[in-house]
C-alpha cells in the first residue's frame, strides 16, 4: 500500500451520492444547495445526516428553521444540480436560475425539490460542530419520490458527474 496524501485518498473514494438540501429563511424563501457529504445514520428512530461548511449559506438557514430536506436529483436534473453546488443562494434564488421546482413538502417548511428520484423531509435533532463543517442530524419525517427516475446524480473527484441506476449501471 502507497502511502497517500488527504484528497488523493478521498479521490479514490468517488463516486459518491450527490444531493440537493433545501432549506428556507425565516422570512420562508427557499434555498437549494449541492452536497456529497450524506448518509443514513440509523433506522429507529429514521436518521441521516448531512456535513455542510460552516461559511455555508445553508449552514445558518437549517440552525434557524431546524428543518431540511435531502433530495436525490434524477439524471434529468444533472445539470442544475451541480449548478446548486457551486453557486450561492446568498446572493441569487437558485431555484428560479435553474428552473428546479420548489414542490410543498408534506411534513416540513422547506422545499421538495420537484421530479427528484427520492426525498427525505427531515427535523433536526442534532447538530455537531466538527473542524470547519456542522453535521446536520435529521429525523426523517416524510419520505417522496418518484420511482420512474431512477437514476440519480453521483458526484465524482476531478470528472464529469455520473447518472446511475440503484444497481450501479450507467
């Protein structure tokens, strides 16, 4: 085994699920965001977890509203959502930029990203402070999704982001 600095070794680590979090402002405007950094964390209770940068406009915007969404975008959305990865809902409505939908969640404030392969509406019941980024934990409350678009986004280290089917396949 080579011995390997720090992003060589996450490199190898791609593809990994790429999400899009959403959240609202106290005043209940909506802000979608671009994550790789998520998982499940248990079954019962129904927990995930999403590590966001504490510079993040979302940061701030889960603290005060206490509530996320975790959508899985599908193929068809590829683009808009390494859109909502690289630009800041700080300074412009990504939602209206990318024509993404801003569907009524069933069970929280914030959005549903419309047509997305899976949505996980999420209360938080913990946030963790942990070197520069806070690891949101939500309790799944509403789960959406849309069984026709299967495929969803992964985002990959130095490459082009990849559609797969739940088997992997291209």
């Amino acid at each position: 085994m080579d011995e390997l600095d720090f992003n060589t070794g996450f490199s190898l680590t791609s593809p990994l699920p790429y999400v899009l979090v959403t959240s609202v402002d106290d005043e209940g405007r909506p802000n979608v965001m671009g994550a790789s950094w998520v998982t499940r964390i248990s079954f019962e209770p129904f927990l995930m977890a999403v590590s966001i940068g504490h510079g993040r406009y979302s940061n701030g915007l889960i603290k005060s509203c206490k509530e996320f969404v975790i959508c899985y975008p599908s193929a068809e959305q590829e683009k808009s959502a390494m859109y909502c990865g690289t630009h800041s809902g700080r300074r412009e409505d990504k939602f209206a930029q990318t024509g993404l939908a801003a569907s009524p969640s069933k069970k929280v404030r914030p959005p549903t990203v419309g047509e997305c392969t899976a949505a996980f509406e999420c209360k938080l019941v913990q946030a963790h402070e942990v070197g520069d980024h806070t690891l949101f934990v939500g309790e799944v409350v509403a789960v959406t999704g849309n069984p026709a678009r299967s495929k969803h986004v992964f985002a990959t280290t130095g490459k082009a982001p990849l559609s797969l089917d739940q088997k992997g396949n291209l």
